[in-house]
C-alpha cells in the first residue's frame, strides 16, 4: 500500500470533504423524505467545517486521529446523545467515501472505538405529547376551529400516528369519506416519497370524528389549490401542498399552552414572542410532529392495541417502536401488566 508524501494513499481518489458531502447528500435525499437529509447536512457539516478550520482539504487524508481530535472538540459543547448521533452520521459519510474510492476502508469500521455508547434511555427522547393533553388540543380545535385546515391537520397526525412526509404525501383522493379510511401512497417522481419508499405505503382505517372532520374541510374550507406537479393535495396553503417547515410551524402554535387557557411560563400571550410567526418553536412547552407521533404510538399501546397492529398503522417495526416510541409512564406500565396477568389466577 503506497502513501503519497502528505499521508494520503496514492490508490485513493483525492476529493474536497465538502464535495463528497454534496455528493452523499444527493443520494440522500433520492433515498429519504423528511427532516432526515437536513438533520444529516448539518451533522455532518459540524466535521467538514473543522475539517476546512484545519486546512485538512483532502478527505482521503482523514485518519482515526483527526475523528478522535473532532470527538474531543466536541465533548464540551454537545450532549452526549448529540455527540453520539453526530459521529454516527459522520461514520455513515465516511463509510460512502469509501464507496467513492476517497477514504480509507478501515477508518468507519475503526470510528465504533470511539463512538460514546447509550443506554436505552439516552438512545431516544422521553418527549411526547399526552393522551389527555391531546384531546385537549381536540377539544379546543373543535369548538374555536372546527373543520380548519388545523383540525384535519391535527387530527389526522394523532389518529394514523403519521410522519411528516406521510401527512405531506397525502391528496383529495387517498381520502375516503365513505369508507373511513385514508391511504398513504409513495409518490418519489412528484415530490412525496414516503421514509421507507414502497414498503411505508398502507392503508388506515380513521376515527369517526376524524373522518367527519377531514371531509367538512375538503368540502367548504380546503383551498382549491394544485402542487407543482399538478396534484391535489388533502391539506393546502395558498402556494399548494404544505412545506415540511409549515406543518411544523402549525404543530408547534397548536401545541402551545396558552392556545387554551393559561401561560405555564408567566408570559402575556398578548405581547409573548413565542406567538409570533415564525417564532413559535421558541415556547418551551411547543411540540413539533415527532413528539405527537411518539404519543400517540404509546397511547394505542396503552390502550392494548397489539405492537404487531401499531407497526403496521404507524409504518414502524416492533423493535423500533419498543425502542424510539412506546414509553409509558409507571403507572401506565403497571396498568399494561396488570391487564396482562388479571385472568391468570394462581
């Protein structure tokens, strides 16, 4: 194996960190919907900004001992599951360098020496919107906004415990009022390709309310409007289908305390910050889609919906689920086993 004189491998092909970046990225983004290549970009350019801070402009350059000197740099500023997630990310980028023929094949494999290892409790957050705070939110959407774009929106992230990209791939005729039932559908060549492509595609049977809701709002409130592939999608903004910022925007002001009653961290909703467009996410007590679709995985599995039928509702298998979404409280647990050992008897 040959070494040229700056440490690079000669049978390697020399390439800026930040153009294997963009290249990674491009595939990234014909793989993945959602926040996912977003949340990458910017973890992953944490290690190409060192990287350019330190003149090192050849990623065939990159050694085990820059990744640990990145590590360390790190260690102050990040948490420990944020430091963790971020060189996850970085070794996936340094494991598609090695595809390009730009870094050493050993250096990924390598970097799980120095990758901080989590517990179960550190792998995933405890955030998640509650069942009673949930119907709250419901109840309030119904009396105040009823059959609002924010009401079918809500109410269809709670009810098919969705992603954002499956909320987002939805149109008019994946809909049915009849039949009580709304269909997710991947559509990659017009925008809309859901998490996991093909295989994320289903068929959800909708609460009563749900389905009142959604077709009193595709009938007198929708805005007939198309995307730019000249589709009609189910929940519609002036411009056409709803942005992922925009669904987050709206999640976050629904889940706002003070929407319904008063204000947990002694601010005046009439002058608050936090109400301003575009600032919403700023409230501590705002939620973004995740957390609703955390809650609403562990309300079904507090209502005893087997994890077999929540997977298939939800688009997740049961290991993820068991170990990224259901987290019930203790009482809740406790009130799980109980059901569970009521008719064993002695």
């Amino acid at each position: 194996m040959r070494e040229s004189v700056g440490g690079a491998r000669e049978d390697l092909t020399p390439m800026l960190p930040r153009d294997a970046l963009e290249e990674w990225l491009d595939v990234v983004r014909q793989n993945t919907e959602g926040s996912t290549p977003d949340t990458y970009e910017r973890q992953v350019g944490r290690f190409i900004d060192w990287c350019e801070e330190r003149g090192l402009l050849n990623i065939n350059e990159v050694t085990g001992r820059h990744i640990k000197a990145f590590r360390d740099d790190l260690v102050s500023d990040l948490s420990k599951t944020t430091l963790t997630n971020t060189l996850r990310t970085t070794r996936q980028f340094l494991q598609f360098g090695v595809a390009l023929e730009a870094v050493e094949p050993v250096l990924p494999e390598a970097m799980g020496q120095i990758i901080p290892a989590l517990t179960k409790g550190e792998e995933s957050s405890d955030l998640l919107l509650g069942q009673e705070r949930a119907h709250a939110i419901i109840e309030y959407l119904d009396e105040y906004r009823k059959a609002s774009r924010e009401h079918a929106l809500f109410l269809l992230l709670w009810d098919t415990g969705c992603r954002i990209s499956g909320l987002r791939a939805l149109d008019v005729d994946d809909f049915d009022a009849e039949a009580g039932t709304v269909t997710f559908r991947s559509r990659p060549d017009s925008g809309t390709r859901l998490k996991n492509g093909a295989g994320s595609e289903r068929i959800n049977v909708l609460d009563d309310e749900t389905v009142d809701v959604v077709d009193t709002y595709v009938r007198l409130h929708r805005l007939d409007r198309e995307d730019d592939y000249g589709r009609d999608p189910l929940l519609t903004t002036k411009f056409g289908r709803h942005a992922t910022t925009t669904v987050r925007r709206l999640t976050y002001e629904l889940t706002q305390p003070c929407l319904r009653g008063g204000c947990p961290h002694d601010e005046d909703p009439e002058t608050c910050q936090f109400r301003e467009h575009g600032h919403e996410s700023k409230c501590p007590s705002s939620l973004s889609p995740h957390p609703i679709r955390t809650g609403r995985i562990t309300d079904l599995r507090n209502q005893g919906v087997r994890i077999t039928h929540v997977a298939g509702r939800v688009d997740a298998i049961p290991e993820t689920i068991r170990r990224y979404y259901d987290k019930p409280d203790l009482g809740q647990d406790l009130d799980r086993r109980r059901r569970a050992m009521e008719d064993l008897g002695l």
